[in-house]
C-alpha cells in the first residue's frame, strides 16, 4: 500500500522525509 500516491504533492514532499512511515512525515512537519 502507498498512501502517498493519493496524497497531493505537497503531501508528496512530506513523505520523502520518511518513506518508511507516512504518518511520521505529518508530525515532523
């Protein structure tokens, strides 16, 4: 599963922070 793939590409770039945990991404950002 890739969640980022639904995301929108400002959500795109949080994810590459952590590929490996999408939600970690949100609260690092």
């Amino acid at each position: 599963m890739t969640p980022h793939i639904n995301a929108k590409k400002g959500d795109i770039a949080e994810t590459v922070l952590m590929p490996g945990d999408p939600r970690r991404a949100k609260w690092a950002a």
